[in-house]
C-alpha cells in the first residue's frame, strides 16, 4: 500500500487521496465520515477491476461493500458524483477482480484516486 493525501481547497471536495497499489487489502482514507466526489482508477491490466468502497475503517472481504465499481480493462476512467455520496463513519476501498460483494483476488499494481471532504 501507497497512500498520498492532499488538501484541495475546491468546491467538490477538500481531500485528494492517490492510492498507488490499489489491491485486495483495505486502505482507509478516512477513519471519520466524509462525501466522495469522484473515483479515478487507471487499470492497466487485461481485466474489468472492481473498487469497492466501505463505510467501514476495518473491513475485510467478509464485509460487504457499500460501493462496488468496474473498471474496464486497459482503460483509465472516472466515476463522478456532483451531490457527493455520503460515507457516515469511514472510507476505506479495496480493488479486487471479482464483482460481487465477496472477493480477494488482486488485481496487481492499480491507481486509484479519489476526491472527497
């Protein structure tokens, strides 16, 4: 794991989180609530990826995910939401190659960037 945290001061979000070895281990951004505004991955492999998103600071593949989201393969994409989604005790993700709520194979070596307050 590889976590950087940034400060912002814009509109949507005042936190950039940049996760540069996103995998099936939970990396917590936030052991508080906060509001997602967006989510970046850059998936350079040959596979769909699954970023799942927990309002949970210690949650393992036992625990469902409250977000589950695809990344197409070899591609870097962007999910956007303008109203924020609320987290309202933590943010943790993992990035694992199944899609369902369960799962923990990794992925490999996977970017993911995430704006939120």
């Amino acid at each position: 794991m590889s976590l950087s945290k940034v400060t912002l001061s814009t509109r949507f979000g005042d936190k950039f989180a940049i996760e540069t070895d996103g995998g099936s281990t939970l990396t917590v951004l936030e052991s508080s609530s906060s509001t997602v505004f967006s989510v970046q991955a850059v998936n350079t492999t040959s596979s769909s990826i699954f970023v799942k998103l927990y309002n949970n600071a210690s949650a393992t593949e036992s625990n469902s995910p409250d977000m589950i989201l695809k990344f197409n393969a070899s591609k870097t994409q962007t999910y956007h939401f303008t109203e924020g989604i609320a987290f309202g005790t933590a943010l943790g993700l993992r990035c694992v190659t199944s899609p369902g709520t369960d799962g923990t194979s990794d992925p490999g070596t996977i970017v993911i960037k995430v704006v939120y307050d």
